[in-house]
C-alpha cells in the first residue's frame, strides 16, 4: 500500500483548490447563507475530546438552530439518551462543526467554530415547545461558514425515492442492540420503541 506521508505531496498529488471553493467561504452569515440554513431541519454535529472524535445527528420540527445574529446560532439539545457525548466535548474542548441537510437541495451548509453549553433560564424557556424545555442550548461561534457543491448528494441520489431502502429490509434497533447484548429482549425493545419516543420527542 501507498501511503501519502505529508501535506505537501498530497496537495501536489491533488493540486490547487477551484476559486470558487475558496471564495465561498465566510465568517459571517451572508443572507443567501442565513436563507438555507433557517430551512435546514437536521444537521451533524461534530465535537472532538480527549477520547477522540464524535458526530451526532441532530434535528428539529422546522430549523434545526435559531440564528441569533451573524455570527452566532443556537442549537436546543432535545431529549435523547442521556450519553451526552457531544456537550462533554464541547465542555472540555469548544472547536466543533456543522454540517446542514436540506430536504430537496443537493447543496449543504457547513459550520466551523465553537460552542458553549448554556442552561440560562430565559435561553431555554425561549425554546419551549407544548410545555417542555431543552436540558441545555449549544451557543454556536461562526469562525467559517460555506456551502458544499452538491456532487456527494448527487452521487448518492439522497432524495430519489426510487433509491429509498425498505426498512423492514434492515435491522431494527432491538435486533441491533440484541446483536450487542445476547440477553437484550430485543421483541419488547422494538414493540415499545414507537410509543416511548412518542412521549418523550420533546
């Protein structure tokens, strides 16, 4: 196996950046940037800790983060599994990224910056949705932001339908977790599964 050893051979083997692809990028929301990410409903969010590196899924009923201003957006952390493995990086080291799906576009958003976890009163209420808060809100710092052509989505015909997987074709979360566990009652796992996240999606 050929290995690359260094930056410089691998922006030789590679060449220069496309203008556009250096052009585009910002520190600051634009209106057109501020325009795809209020419509974006899911995004990953990647932390990295001491133990190593960590994406997280996150999404929301309409935009995934609340721009404050220019430089800054806000991310409620809803009701999950309790793992915490985002903010636990976030606490001990700020540096993140972000990168936006919007359903329909093959263009994607992307964020790099830093965050802090806040559990200000008047932040968390300000996100309430039937009555429940978010545990705590991400406080996003904009160092860069950009967009993403669109060749990785087109390549994977993300929103053709006709390239959806069946999901009864897969396995289900209990038999995922039984595959980890022997003794895992992966039946009642899935049979409880829709109701639990029912009660708890917020």
């Amino acid at each position: 196996m050929t290995i690359i050893r260094t930056v410089e051979e691998l922006k030789t083997f590679y060449g220069e950046a496309a203008e556009a692809s250096i052009v585009k990028v910002a520190n600051a929301l634009t209106v057109e940037y501020r325009q795809m990410i209020e419509v974006s409903p899911f995004a990953a969010l990647a932390t990295v800790g001491p133990e190593g590196l960590d994406c997280s899924p996150r999404g929301d009923d309409l935009a995934v983060v609340r721009i404050a201003d220019d430089r800054t957006v806000l991310m409620p952390d809803w009701r999950g599994n309790n793992r915490i493995d985002s903010l636990v990086n976030i606490v001990r080291d700020p540096r993140m990224a972000l990168l936006f799906l919007v359903p329909g576009s093959n263009t994607t958003m992307r964020i790099n910056g830093t965050a802090v976890v806040s559990v200000d009163p008047a932040l968390i209420e300000s996100f309430e949705v039937d009555g429940k808060h978010p545990r705590t809100v991400v406080v996003i710092t904009i160092n860069e932001v950009y967009f993403q052509c669109a060749r990785a989505l087109l390549r994977s015909q993300l929103w053709n339908p006709e390239r959806f997987v069946e999901p009864a074709s897969l396995p289900t979360p209990g038999a995922l977790l039984k595959a980890a566990k022997a003794d895992f009652d992966k039946d009642a796992y899935d049979r409880d599964w829709p109701g639990r996240a029912a009660k708890t999606m917020w």
